[in-house]
C-alpha cells in the first residue's frame, strides 16, 4: 500500500511538471535547491497566501512566498536548501484542508533553479517611486511598534489579526488574505494611529 502511494505521488509531481512548463516555461529539477513549486496550493483553486505562509513557515526561513494570479500552483524560497528539501520531504504527497472550502487537498512538491525569481521581480522601481533604506532608527522602531493599541476593544478586533511568527493591525479597510484584496464597502472603525504620525513626522525631517 506504501509502495502504491508513492507511485502515485510521483505521477502527480511529473503532472506537475508538465503544467508548469506548458504555463510558465519553467522547468523543474532533480536536485535540491532553495527554491519549490507547490502544485494546488495556489490563489486559483482557493489557497490563501495566509494558510499557506503557515504551512511552509513550519520548515525554515521563507525569503520569498509568490503566488501568481489565479494559478494552482505557488512558489517559495527557503533562506537555506537544507530547509526546502525539509519541506519537500515533509510536505510533497501532504494532504491539508482548505480553510475557506473545508475542501481536503494534497500538495505536491518540484524543485526549480532559482533564476526564476530574478525573472519573477521588478529590476526597476515604477516611476516616482523612491525607496529611502534604514530611514527608521531602532529607537524609533521601538517607539512607533510602542504606540500600537494591540489589544484594542470589541469594534476593533476585527482590525487585528494575529499570524504565525508576526502580528498585524488594519486601518482603514481589513485586508483579507483570501482574496488578497480590501472590501471598500465595509470601512473600519477609527482613525489612523500614532504610528503614521511617527513616521511622517521622521519622513518630513528627512
């Protein structure tokens, strides 16, 4: 029955394979490397970047999470390759559930040359944007992290999420992880915190 079983993941890793290179021209490896390709965990068949930042956090430093526009598949890159051939062995053949379906999936896992994620980034910023590095000191880090209401009352709760290894608050409309979108129609309580005027502020003398 073992033998059976992984027959049948290898045959869904080479299907994998297949659609890869007929969407995105990438072709997958033998060899470890940093980088994999996650078959069916992906935003089109309702993996959230949310739940699957989970999964794969549990196995190493994720440097990168992508997950192309309604695609089956996703992309990431451990900080190591000892990490992702953790997560290739712990994960490729894996059964999850999906959180917004309760739909049970198996994941199925491929190596792929890191060259994709130089192809995959902008090499250029857009035009008029500007990135300033290490323009928030330690100390105002502290300060501006300090000024967070994060336990807030029962109208905000909904604006705090709490993920693994972070945690986030929203302002001005909730960012929902499943759809990687805002809902427009439903504002949040209150105004912006402290924090903006922090940074602003440092931004302004700058």
């Amino acid at each position: 029955k073992v033998h059976k079983m992984k027959k049948k993941v290898l045959r869904k890793q080479v299907r994998a394979q297949h659609t890869l290179m007929r969407h995105e021209g990438i072709e997958c490896i033998l060899h470890a490397t940093q980088s994999l390709v996650i078959a069916n965990a992906g935003l089109g068949n309702g993996m959230s970047r949310h739940q699957l930042l989970g999964i794969v956090e549990e196995y190493g430093l994720v440097e990168t999470l992508l997950m192309p526009p309604n695609k089956p598949y996703s992309f990431v890159k451990y900080g190591t390759t000892e990490e992702a051939k953790k997560a290739f062995d712990a994960l490729n053949g894996k059964e999850v559930t999906l959180e917004d379906f309760g739909q049970n999936i198996v994941l199925y896992l491929n190596f792929v040359e890191k060259v994709f994620w130089q192809n995959a980034v902008p090499t250029s910023l857009p035009p008029g944007l500007m990135v300033i590095e290490k323009i928030i000191s330690p100390e105002e880090e502290k300060r501006m992290l300090g000024s967070i209401d994060w336990i807030g009352n029962e109208d905000t709760q909904n604006a705090q999420k709490t993920l693994k290894h972070r945690r986030v608050k929203h302002f001005g409309f909730e960012f929902c992880y499943g759809n990687n979108n805002v809902d427009k129609d439903k504002p949040l309580p209150g105004g912006l915190p402290e924090v903006c005027d922090l940074f602003l502020e440092k931004c302004l003398k700058e």
